[in-house]
C-alpha cells in the first residue's frame, strides 16, 4: 500500500515536470486565460484548472516533493522498524537464553545445595553414631569400673576376714593361699584400672618418664613362675633395660607379652622365656622370647587385632585383648611391634617404644 | 563422738557388710542406716514411702553416698540433698568404685563435701573407714542442727 502511494506521489511529480498532457499550460499574460492541466493517471484522464499562477505551480511542486520526503522518511523509518524489530527478537532470544541459562544455573545450584545438605546430613549421621558408639564405651568403661571392682573387693576383704576371725585355725599354707587369694585379687583391681585407663586414651595425657623395664619385667616374672609350680620356667632377663614412656601402659605391654610367652610354653619341659633387647638394622627393638608353640606365620596378620585368637580355647585359653592392648600402647608411644614365629619353636615378639632414629 | 546416726547408700550387699565391718573394727558404735537404693535413701531424709511418719527432723550426721544405685541415682540424691534448705548442710561423703572425672567433677559441683574411691584392698578400705569416721564424726564440727 505504502508503495503504491509513494509510486504514485513520484508519477504525479514527474508529470507535473514533464508530462505533455501535464504540462501546465501557461498562458500569456496578455490573455489572462485560467490554466488548464490535464493528467492521465491510471488510464483516466484527469483534468485540472490551475487558476493561481505560478504561485500554485510552485506550491504543487513543495506539496509533492514534501510527500515524496514523507515517503522516503516513511520508507527509511519502516526499514529502521524492522531492523529495530530483528534487533529486538535478537535481544529477547539473547534474553530468553541467559533467562534459561540463569534458570539452570539455579537448577545446578539447587541440586549442589542439596547434594551438600544430603552429604551433611549423612555425616552428621555419622558422627552421631560415632558419638553413640563413644557414650555406649564409655558407658562399658564406667559400668565395669562400677561393676568388676566391687566383687574384687569382696574377695580381698572376706579373705582377709577369713584370716582376721579364723586365723588361728588356718595353718601357715592355708593363710598364705588366702594371701595369695588377695594378692591376685588386688592385681586384677589394678589391671582392670589400668585396662580403663587404656580404654580412655584419648582422654588422659600419657607420663612420659624413664621406665625401668627390667625391674618389671622381672616383677612379672616372678609372679608368673610362682604361679607355676608344676613345670621349670627359666626366665633370661637383660639387665639395666629402659625406656622413655608411660610406665603403667609399658607394663601392661610387658604382662601380656610375658603372660602369653608363659602360656605358649605350657607344654615344654623347661620353659625358656627371655626378655632383652636387639640391634637391627638402626634399630634397638625390645623383644619376649620363648621356647613354645610358636604359629604359623601364615597367620600373623591377624595377631595384633582384637579378638583375634590363633589357638583353641581349649588348648589355650585367652580372651584375644592381650595383643590388640600390646599394638596399641606401642602406638600411642610412636613406636612398632611385631612377631616372628615358627609353628612348634617358638615365638618372639619385638616392639620399639618410640619412633626410629 | 555424735552419736546420731550413720545412713550408708550402698546396693551391694558385700560392700554394706564390709562397711559395717570396717566401722566396727575402728570402734564407731553409731548406728548404720542402710538405703539399698537411692528412692530409699530419699524416703529416709523425707519421711517418706517405706520410712513414711519417720521423724524426718531427725537427720543422720554422715552420709556414706554411692553412685551408681538402683531407681533414683546417687548425683540426683546429691541434688535433692542440696537444694533443700533442710537437708542441705549435711555432711556428704560420695564412697564408690569408679573414679570416672565427670562423676568426681559433678559431685563437687553439686557441693559433695568429700569423694572417696573405695579400693579394692579391703585394709586400705578399712583405714579409709577409720579415717572418714574419726574426721567427720569427732574432728568435724557439724553444723548446728545435727548438734
């Protein structure tokens, strides 16, 4: 439409310039005659009495360049629209995309912050459950600090009332068994507070402290070779043994050791059980001895963790603590510990106490 | 010596007899006053339950308290003792197996005048007996309405 009208506004122009039949036809001014104008325009002629001169003329001439800029203005802002229009469906798609670009964004952002409340809720699961599992040890410890002690105490005092009221009935063997009775009783109280102790080892400090090793080791040995009497034990300790830790834990380590050599010999005619240390390879580690069953190192892997027993409860009895206590007071002193053995020849446990130099 | 009486919360029946036997044998004649548990031992100083129309303005001049009792537990006895205006000077002596930190910490928060952990070696248990008793039972002035 818009086209059409500027085609025509352009034909009208150029007749009006040069057409014949559009020429204005100025007559002389002697002849004042009204100027006639004739236009054929789409087949129809069309017929124009111009009666204001050259005046008119030049104002048909503005009106029709006028309506020609018009349409060139017309048609160059139409142009403008569109490219405004193609820019603008540009922006939109640019702004739809960074929309959606955004929204996923978000989206990602959703999932990671629930990916991350999901992991922290599971590892706050988890450290319940450790703090559960903390609360139910503890509560064993106290329970058997409670429990465990006060039957011992039973068995002190009603021995010790035994000698006190019947004393003069018992003879000298007889009370000896119930002093006996109550050493071992008095003993157990401290391993069960020493046990404790271990169990909170992560709560108490450790004494660091020169410990002289040889003295208990030979305390332990007497004790062990008192309880028995039906077989020879020999027991080879090194003098002037030390080192540098926590002298209750070190003892533990060392009853252990020497109560599971004695164990392990039960069989032999002449228990050998030796306590001494070695130079190995830039180290000096400690070792226990003896001359007993011994294992098969197949097995060893399994030696140092709880519970683990590598003999029948029948052949010897043990509660498979004993070692997984050993394994941990020698790391908590920064040291190693482990055994070589050879299934009917012995066994012999070395442990550092302390890293390596 | 004051001759008001002694109340032992204690469970075990051996540690009670031990109790007795050790009291005895350093010569403290006041009478023992065994709660087996700690509802007892709260009957007992309140006049209540199974002591129900007891004088309860009659109070014990010791109490010999354990920790770990059946029903009412000895630190919720503690705190009973403490918050009432009544009871609340008693002398409180906390005698049990465990020397677990929390328990000695709480104790002496709630205001326990003294915490004794029985050993296992009745000879040492005795003379901690004799000793509690000479203290608190001669040495100590108790406060005034257990004059």
């Amino acid at each position: 439409m818009l086209k059409r009208l500027a085609a025509a506004s352009v034909l009208m122009v150029i007749l009006a310039c040069s057409g014949p039949g559009a020429t204005p036809q100025i007559a002389p001014p002697q002849t004042p005659k009204k100027p006639e104008i004739n236009i054929t325009l789409f087949g129809k002629r069309a017929h124009f009495e111009i009666s204001v001169g050259l005046l008119g003329i030049a104002v048909i001439f503005a009106l029709a360049f006028l309506l020609g800029l018009a349409l060139l203005f017309a048609l160059i802002a139409r142009r403008r629209l569109r490219q405004a229009r193609a820019a603008n469906q540009k922006l939109e798609n640019e702004i739809r995309e960074r929309k959606r670009a955004e929204e996923e964004v978000l989206q990602l952002n959703t999932t990671l912050e629930n990916r991350v409340a999901e992991r922290t809720q599971e590892v706050q699961a988890a450290s319940q459950q450790l703090a559960a599992t903390n609360r139910e040890l503890e509560a064993f410890a106290y329970s058997v600090s409670h429990d465990l002690r006060a039957p011992l105490r039973g068995i002190d005092g009603w021995s010790l009332a035994l000698v006190e009221d019947y004393g003069s009935r018992l003879d000298e063997r007889a009370q000896t068994y119930l002093n006996r009775v109550r050493s071992e009783a008095q003993r157990m109280g401290m391993l069960i507070d020493d046990l404790l102790e271990l169990s909170r080892v992560t709560r108490v400090e450790m004494q660091q402290n020169p410990v002289d090793l040889t003295s208990i080791a030979s305390r332990i040995a007497d004790r062990l070779g008192e309880a028995r009497t039906d077989r020879r034990t020999e027991f080879i300790i090194a003098p002037g043994l030390t080192a540098n830790g926590d002298a209750g834990l070190l003892e533990i380590v060392l009853v252990n050791l020497l109560s599971n050599a004695a164990k392990f010999t039960g069989e032999c005619a002449v228990a050998r059980i030796e306590f001494g240390q070695n130079q190995k390879n830039g180290e000096s580690p400690f070792f226990v001895r003896d001359n007993g069953v011994g294992f098969d190192m197949a097995f060893a892997g399994s030696l140092f963790g709880a519970f683990q027993r590598l003999h029948k409860a029948t052949e010897f009895p043990g509660t498979g603590i004993g070692l997984a206590t050993v394994q941990r007071v020698i790391h908590r002193h920064g040291g190693r510990v482990w055994a070589e053995a050879q299934l009917g020849k012995g066994a012999s446990f070395y442990f550092t106490v302390g890293p390596a130099k | 010596m004051n001759s008001k009486p002694i109340l032992l919360v204690e469970d075990n029946p051996s540690d009670v007899d031990l109790t007795k036997r050790a009291l005895e044998s350093c010569h403290i004649a006041n009478d023992l006053i065994v709660a087996e548990d700690g509802k007892d031992a709260v009957d007992y100083l309140w006049g209540t339950g199974a002591y129900a129309g007891r004088n309860h303005a009659e109070l014990p001049i010791l109490i010999l308290l354990d920790l770990k009792i059946p029903k009412v537990p000895g630190l919720e006895v503690l705190r009973r003792i403490r918050e009432d205006a009544r009871t609340r000077r008693l002398p409180v002596v906390i005698l049990t197996s465990s020397n677990e930190e929390h328990d000695i910490a709480v104790s002496y928060d709630l205001g326990v005048n003294s915490y004794i952990r029985k050993p296992v070696d009745f000879i040492q248990f005795a003379n901690a007996i004799k000793q509690l008793g000479l203290y608190w039972l001669v040495l100590n002035e108790p406060p005034p309405q257990l004059r």
